[in-house]
C-alpha cells in the first residue's frame, strides 16, 4: 500500500540553526500539507500546497517558514531560524482530492528538538 | 470559541462497550469532516470520512448534522485495540484553497 514517508525521523538543532524537514508524498497525489503538533496539544494546519504553490497558510506559517516542491517526488519544509518554540512533530499529509479520496493521508512524522 | 471542538475525555471504558464521542464546529461554511485515530507519538490516521447521511464501517458509526453542526462517532463493542485518541476534523474552503482543523482529540481507554 502507498504510503507517506518522511525523513528525518528526529532531528535535533541549535536555536537560530536552519532545519530541512523533508517528505515523499503518495505518488499521485496532487495536493501537500505540512501540519505540527507540539507534545499534549492538538495538530495544527500549517501550509498546503497544490501546483507549485501555496494555496493556503494558517497564521504561523510566517516568513521564518517555506515549503518547496524541488522535485516530481519530494516535499520539503524549511524552517529558516529555529525557535525553541518550534519543537514539535511535524507530519507531512497528501491527498489526491478526488471523487470519494478527500482524506489526507499523513506521514510518520519528524520529531524537531530546538536546543 | 475554537472552531472544532471536543470533550478531551478520558473515556475509561470496558471492553465491549459501547462509547460515543461527539464534536461541534462553529463555522458552517465547513464542508468536508472526517474521524481519524492518534495512537500515542504516532501520526494521525483516517478512521472514516462522515456524510450527511450517516456511514457505518463495522462497528464505527458517524453522523452529521449541519442545521446543529455537529459530528458524532460511536463505536460498538469496543476492543483492547480501540484505545486511542480521536480526532474530529473539519475542512472548509473548496478545493486548492481548502483549510483543515483539527479538535483537540478525545483520548479513549479501553480495560479488560
């Protein structure tokens, strides 16, 4: 069964340092989402992406924040100067957004540690 | 007001139980809801999506009710395996210009 990965699966930095958080959404898939989910709190719609750009960002999706699609098979979001409070999963999602396949299918995530 | 809500729970319940989670979402233009299932540091996963008029897959029933804007999930004679947290999510907006929100999730505990 297609699935979404992710990688890497933890990823510890030093506050102020650049992270690249990388996804391979299902291959026919057309629509990508980046969420987060900080440890005991709910997940939070972050981006989504569709054509080669955003289609809509929630309100901490702000300019430290840029997703890129540099590939047919790669999604990837940059997070440019790291917070302490940016610690948290990060889950990719895809969805092909057809007749009867709304639901988002989600990656096993990436554990982001700021130092 | 948060826009999708639930009861945190923790539903402590027997096995073979029956157990029934509710959510609301205040804005109407929502178009689109979903259940997923969180296990413990694990990503979210697809439960069921919930129609107007009502699904059913094996012992997990939905319902959605516009005019009160609100979602249901019942879960019939309830596994060992059940045990999780359950996330009611709502998406509004069409298309490419969608946004999906998740509630806080309703933790479930199933005993011996």
């Amino acid at each position: 069964e297609p699935e979404v990965t992710q990688t890497p699966s933890h990823q510890v930095t030093q506050m102020g340092q650049e992270v690249i958080l990388r996804c391979v959404p299902i291959s026919n898939h057309l629509y990508f989402y980046w969420y987060r989910q900080i440890l005991g709190q709910k997940v939070e719609f972050l981006v989504s992406f569709y054509n080669n750009e955003i289609s809509e960002k929630s309100e901490i999706f702000d300019d430290q924040f840029s997703v890129e699609r540099p590939d047919g098979s790669n999604f990837t979001l940059k997070i440019r100067s790291t917070k302490l409070e940016d610690s948290a999963m990060y889950f990719c999602a895809s969805t092909l957004r057809d007749v009867g396949a709304y639901e988002q299918y989600f990656g096993p995530g990436t554990r982001l540690t700021v130092t | 007001r948060k826009e999708v809500e639930q009861d945190p729970g923790p539903f402590n319940v027997p096995e073979g139980a029956t157990v029934a989670f509710n959510c609301t979402y205040s804005n109407s233009a929502s178009q689109s809801f979903f259940w997923y299932r969180q296990d413990c540091r694990k990503e979210p996963k697809l439960l069921m999506s919930v129609y107007s008029s009502g699904n059913e897959d094996g012992r997990f029933t939905a319902q959605l009710n516009r005019a009160s804007q609100y979602i249901s999930l019942l879960i019939r004679d309830s596994k060992l395996s059940d045990s999780a947290t359950y996330l009611c999510v709502v998406e509004r907006g069409h298309s490419s210009a969608s946004k999906i929100i998740f509630g806080s999730g309703t933790r479930l505990s199933i005993r011996p």
